[in-house]
C-alpha cells in the first residue's frame, strides 16, 4: 500500500502504525525521484508487511525539516514510530527489500 503523507496524516499513518513505514521524500522536479516512484509502487504492490509512505518536500517543508532532509530522494524507514534505517539517492527494489527486512 503507498499512502501520500502530510502533516494531517503523519503521525497516525507512521508514529503510530504497527507495521513498517518506508518513507520516500521525493519532489516532481527530482530526475531520481522520478526513477524511484515506479520501484516504489512495485514494492507496495508485492509486499504487505510494510507501508510505504510519500512526502512532497514541497508541499510539506514542515515534515521535510522535521527530519533534516537535505538531499532527495531521502527514504527513511520507520519502525514503532522511530526511525531505524535512512538512504538517500536512487535504490534499486533489491536494496529496498534489504531495507526493510534487515
């Protein structure tokens, strides 16, 4: 499942889901994150033990901050609301499979 994240739904969809939460901060003016949507989409299509989550650094600065993201795409995986394991640039579906099962 892919959910569009904002400050309305980022704290019940991430800090309070029961399963894994992969975030991608991502922008529409962002070549590699442009490359990295339909890998996502993949992976929320196939797997559901994690929930995989986006924000707009531009309609959302507030959430970008929150987490100082500087580069984009930024994927931040969440679990029990923390977030335990951060990448940044382009990953291929293997490295994201490897992401969230470590």
């Amino acid at each position: 499942m892919e959910i569009t994240l904002t400050k309305e739904n980022f704290a019940d969809t991430v800090m309070k889901a029961q399963k894994p939460v992969l975030v991608d901060f991502w922008a529409t003016w962002c070549g590699p994150c442009m490359m990295q949507a339909p890998v996502l989409e993949e992976l929320a299509a196939e797997r559901s033990d994690v929930i995989i989550g986006k924000v707009n650094v531009d309609e959302e600065r507030e959430i970008a901050e929150a987490f100082r993201i500087e580069s984009i795409p930024t994927l931040i995986l969440f679990k029990d609301g923390e977030p335990v394991r951060a990448a940044v640039g382009f990953r291929a579906k293997d490295q994201l499979i490897e992401m969230i099962t470590d």
